[in-house]
C-alpha cells in the first residue's frame, strides 16, 4: 500500500557541491530516489553551477530533458545526429527553457559571475545518464587506446593523457 | 529544419498574475508554446500562488506530474482511485518535491504568508488540464443541474449557486 | 503456464444492484477480476441504470472509453479540457455507440422509463475509475472544506454539507 | 474542431446479415467508422451467428480482444504460439466474457439454436482483421499453389480446391 | 548486475537441421535465448532454406520483421488485413531486404538450386511465431474438424487428412 | 495505397566503402530508405570493416542494436550509464551476435585479417547515429573549446587539435 513518503524528496533548495573538475553538480531526483515515480514516465534533477562551471556533454539513453534556468546565465546546446552534427545553442537567461530532445548530447555551462542553478526534467523515471568524458576516457576497464585514437584523430599519448585524467 | 527558437521559451521567472478568485496562475510550456517538444513525452509549467492561494483540484488526462517547490510552502495532495479514495497529502517546504500520478485528481494551497513558486513538469508534450469546478459546473454548455444535483447529492438551487460562479 | 480459466468471466447478463444514491452500478473486468488481461491493454464493464439514474462524472486516469447502449436510452456526455471545458454531449438509444477520450470527465444518465443497460469498454487492463464527487468530497480523510470552498466558490457550510453526503 | 458525431455511432442494436458460406457477421466501429477513436487505442465490433454460424479463425495484427456473449452460447478458443500451439477454449453463455492475447489466431462458434450476438472490444482505433482462410487461400493474387501444399502437406489439388471457394 | 553473456549468442553462421517436412529451419535469438534483450524491444533469428525449402505462412503477433537474404534467392510474401487481402510480394536475390509489417502473414521459399540464408530482424525482444498450419491443423487439442470444414468450405475428410500431417 | 517497393531494398551484399579515416561503412535501410517501414518500429544496416577498421564510438537516441557478425572477428563493446560506466566487451567471431542496449555508447573495430561483415537490427524506424566524436569535436558551429577542454580536462590546444581533424 502506497504511503506519502513514496512520492515525495526534500531538499532541492540546497546547492550541491561542485568541487569537482568540471564546476557542476547533478542531484537526481529519479526512481532510485522516489519510488512513487515507478511506472509514471517522469523524473527531474537540480544543477548546480559556480561561474565558468559546465555540465560536460552528455546523453540520457532514455529519455528528453526540458531545462529552466533559476539563477544566473548559462550557455546550452546539442548537437543534432549524423549526418548534420548541428550545434543548436543559445545563451540562457533567468526564467529561459530550453529543450534536449531525447538521446542527443547536449550541454551547460555557466557564463555569468555568480552561481548558477538550473531544473531539469526528464521523460522517463529512470533516465541514465552518460557523460561522454567518462564513458569514452574512463570506463572500467577502459576502451583500448589505440581504438580511441583512431576514432579522435590523434596520436595515442594524447588519448593516454586524457584517460590518466578520468 | 529546426531552429534553435523551436526549442526555446523565455519569461518564466516572472510571476504569473494571480488576481483571480482561486488564487494562483499556471504559466504553461507545452507543445502548444514550444513546437520542439512535440513528440518529446514531456512539458512543464510554473504555478504562482499569493499568501492563501490554491491551485484548485485538476487532473491531466495524458500525464504524471512532478512539482518542485522554489519558495514558500504548500500544501499539496492527489487522492487515490475508487474504491478506497485515500487523500496523499503532506506540506512542502522550498525544495521539497511531490509527485502526481497520471490522471489523478490533486491540488495545491500556499499555506506561508509569502507569495509561492512551484515548477512542475508533466511526462507528456500535451498533457491536457481539467480543473474540476470548471469541467463540472462550468462547462459550455451546462451539465444538467438535476443530474448534478444527484451526483453530489445535493439540492438543486446549491448546483445553481455552484454553476453561477463558473 | 496459463489455464483458460485466466482469460474468462461469468455473470455479465446479470443487473448490478443499483440500489444507492446514484442509481447505477458498474460491473468490472478488469485485470483484477481476469488475470488473463495482464499486459493487453484492454478491458470492459457492464454498468446498470434504473429509471434516472446516472453515472456521475467520473474519469479513467490511464484509459480511453467505448460504450454501447444496449437497453434504453441513456444521456451521455464528456467535457474538453481547459481552457474550452465544452460539454460534448448526446441522448443514446439501443445499439448508438459513444467514445470517451482518454482521461475527460464523462457521465451517463438513464432518460428512460426502463432500465438501461450498457456495455463499456477501456484501453487498459487497469483503467482506474475516478468518481469526481467520491474523490473531491468523500476521500479519507477529507481535502479540507476551506479549500474546497474557495476551490467550487461556495461557503464552506455547502461544503460541509455535499462532504457529509460521501 | 472536434464535433460530437465525430465520437458517435448508431446501429449496433441491428443483426448483421450473415447469409453467407460461414455464417457470421461483424459490424466494425473501428476509427474508419468513427474519427474520434484516433490515437486512444480502442474500437469494437458486433458479431452476430445464426444457429452453427461460425467467426472463422482469424487474428488481429494490432490488438488484443475481449468478447462478451449477449445472446446463445459461444464456442470459443485461441492457440498459443509455437512450440505449443495449446488451444484454450471454453463453451461460453450469455454474460460470459473471454479474452483473445494481442496477434493470436481464434475463432468462435455458435453451439446454441437460436442466434447468437457478442460485443467484442479491441486495444487500437485500427486494429485490423486477418480472416485466416482469406489470406492464405483467398489473397489477390494467390500464394503459389505448390507452397500452400507443402506448408498444409497435403496435394496440390486439394489447395486449388480450397483456393476455389475464395 | 549485468554480465557480458547477458549480451550475446554464438552459433549463427551454422545452418539450421532443415530436414522436416517444410525445408527451412528457424534459429531464434529472443530474450529466451538472450536475457539482455528484456525491455529492448528487437530481436533476430537466422533462417536456412535447402533448395525449394518454404518457411511456411506464419505471423509474429507482437512484431514486425524486416529480412535480408544472405545467400541464394527467396520468394517472399505477405497478405494484406481483410477486406484487400493483396498479396504483396517479390522475388528477391542475395542483398535484398523485405519488410513484413506487424501481425500480418507472410512466407519465404528457396527458389534457387543451393541453400539459402536469411537474417531477419523483429521489433519486440518476445516476439512470439506463430506458424498457420500448426495453429489450424495441429493444435492441441484440434481445432473441431467440422468447425475447420466450414472454415475452408472444405469436406471435413480434407480436413482429417491435413490435421493428421500435423 | 501500398506498394511492394515500399518495403525493400537491394544491394545489401555489396561492400560499403570504407576509404575513410575511421576504417568502417554504415549502409543505413532505415525508414528514409524504405517508406514501408514507416511506424513499425524497426530497421538495419550494413557495417563494413577493412582489417584494424572501427566503427567510433556512437548511440542511436532512438534505438537498441542487436549485431551479427557475417565475416571475421569484431572487438565489440558499450559502456553502462553513470556512475559504473563499466564497459561491457567481448570478441565476436562469425556467427556471434551481440546485443547493445538503447542510447548506451557503444563501438566496433575488425581484429582480424580480412574484411570484417556485420549485420545490425534497431529497434525504430528512424533510430539515428550520433558519432561522438562528430558530435563532440565536429559540430557545425563547434562546441567552444574552452568548455571542451574542461570537460576533457586538457589544454584547449589539445581540443584545437582534435576538431582540426573533424
């Protein structure tokens, strides 16, 4: 028998830590989190930004995004399939939505001086998330280098650089 | 060809006007106002409310909701199918989330003395919204009073009362 | 391994007892009563009406509707979303057939002298029925009366009167 | 702008004419015959069958079935895919519901002296009908005779007498 | 946890046994086969022909299929929903590619003097085969004789002689 | 009305070519090839491999894959979403088929000494490519490189050097 507790969270007031690499931080809000959310075809997220933090480029293997800016400025796109790659980008400003249809890599980041937050919804309770850095440079165990080599263009050491970094 | 307008929308930091008797104001972003989310599966809408205000009880025929409060408190609930009709209720707090299941009847109340926010996105591209009063005593053309007035059990001139304010 | 005791059910030709408030009774099969329906997307219900007797406005959360007259005449009707909220309505005699979209509140009423009888069927082996006046005045507990008041423009002693009803 | 007879049909009540070689009869109300059935993923059909009358086997390549026997008794079955090819049949009576699995091949029979009439619903607004016989013997133009003898495994003549009655 | 063997089969570029009474051999690659298929919605099988070998009229009642010859030429067909039952087919050689739209029925024979080989795709992880001999004439139990004689307006002795093939 | 040359497609047999840097060709039979499989929820493609050829890394948005391998030996693989990406790889030999799950970044490379052949189904009509590094380091207009550099974690002329490729 359902209870309240199955459909609700709290805490998305709060910002997420972004002492990381890349300046972003993604608090999920996803069945895992929510089980009331099993079955329904939905979910969100909180992303949070320092200046100049970016939310790499990544995917969701299953499902569209629908993104609103609460604070500060951030700079977003995806890129269309092959064989137009076409960069659809624009700068956001408070209260702007913006748009990631499903599967596509997209990404933020913010360019205004202070912190940034941003609400994400997705269309599926369980989307995934695939961040192309890590999924490409850091899988366990990793993609063989020369393979990457060949599908990026460049010399080896070059792949072996940024793997020693994921 | 998609331009990056199809995927845009703007102003949704800005308040809604709530100078209506319930008290609240949907600012909707679905298909109808951004044509890149159609066949997407998801939209969103923010939903204003002054000190008291209510959105009043609604479903949406095609979708699941899932709101997030960005200020003030509310109380939100949805009450579960026939036969057992159980009210899910709780008083959310900036940064708590609740979740809608598809098509069930649910409802908002600012219960601070601030002005509330809330975002909530929906997992479908046209999700549709009856809100109750309307469809029931406010439909164009009437629903017949005496067959109301069974439903609800209730005299007939109360159904004239009720049908007069929609 | 299925038996074909899961794909059946008896006892369609037999009247619901419609003796309450309505005057109607509506006889399930769904999933629940047929196993058999499990993951087919489909099921149906018999629904009885003496003399005046109505359906009152009700909804399918997760179902679109089929339904056939076949004794009497019944009034039905659906209601469109916002912001138009028309009445979609007609008088039904033996053998007429009527469509529910998914998710609308919809209702019927008996304008016969005899008793009606109709057959519905669903897009889903677990519809769901919403009975609106059951869900808005008569959950457990109650949506409080203050909010409803202000939700149907009414004071709260009407309110209080159509909940002591549920 | 939807209008009320695009969600209504009449007629259904009326015995279809079932003076051909199986003796039987359906009356679809499928999207074809009533718009507003697009894209809610539901239709239905009347079958009426003079005493011995027979639905000859036959599958829906789009939906699932249920059937309800208004009048006489039904004999009634559908096989399970291969390897099994179980059949799963029951004598149906008045009030009796039955359920036929989405694409499997059934059939009914009317095992009563009188007429029999069954409502049958389905899970699309275009679920289709393959009559068996008619698409392997009946087709325009023929399958190659020498193929259906090889598949059934039995003279060629036999074929182009079967094919002949089509 | 998910492991590598979830993901894969081995064996494919073997021919099928193809000595049975049709010539041809089915060799599935279904989530019964393959349980990383679950929830993905495709599977596959290979399908050998010796020469004049048939791969008897059949349907998947929850898929589409889409082929492509390997080796050798295919006749290949399938048969429109009542009431056009056309039959829309095509010879094709080594390369080609056919499609069998859902549930419908189709075939495929060797029309080559060597053996041919057919890969075929199917929109469903379960897609379920469902060979139209087996089903009509060799259930079990059978499928009332005097039912199929009226079926196929046949006299029921053709009837007996087809159902003991099977 | 339909046509037998909407549903194939010829050519199939034939080697695509993979005179390109990567080493690899994709022939697309999608629904912009075949009109036939417009809704039905499945397609292919042809893959070639020159010996060392690699098919980069990509996903469909719209699509699981299942793979065969018609000739030589492919080093097969995808990685999992966040936070495992655990890259899931195996060596297929001919007749090995392998499964790569919706959206998931996958790749191929020929380990062999001859030209590699594959087979691969999709579970959409349209289910699209994104190679990541066209989409990443191809773009029309390119993704700035600054955010390029940090997501990769490596100086921008090390980005510069990449996209100079694309």
């Amino acid at each position: 028998m359902v209870q309240v507790n199955d459909f609700t969270f709290s805490g998305l007031h709060m910002a997420g830590n972004t002492s990381n690499v890349v300046g972003s931080r993604v608090t999920p809000v996803f069945a895992a989190q929510v089980p009331g959310l099993n079955t329904l075809g939905i979910s969100m997220a909180r992303i949070d930004f320092p200046p100049w933090g970016i939310n790499p480029p990544y995917t969701h293997p299953r499902a569209s995004e629908i993104l609103t800016v609460l604070e500060c400025s951030l700079q977003v796109g995806f890129i269309t399939s092959n064989p137009e790659n076409r960069l659809i980008a624009k700068v956001l400003q408070k209260g702007d939505v913006f748009v990631f249809p499903q599967g596509l890599v997209h990404f933020q980041r913010n360019i205004g001086h202070t912190n940034a937050i941003a609400i994400a919804a997705l269309s599926s309770q369980s989307p995934g998330v695939i961040t192309i850095g890590n999924a490409i440079f850091g899988s366990n165990p990793d993609i063989p280098s020369d393979l990457l080599a060949k599908a990026f263009q460049v010399d080896k050491n070059i792949i072996y650089q940024i793997q020693s970094r994921f």
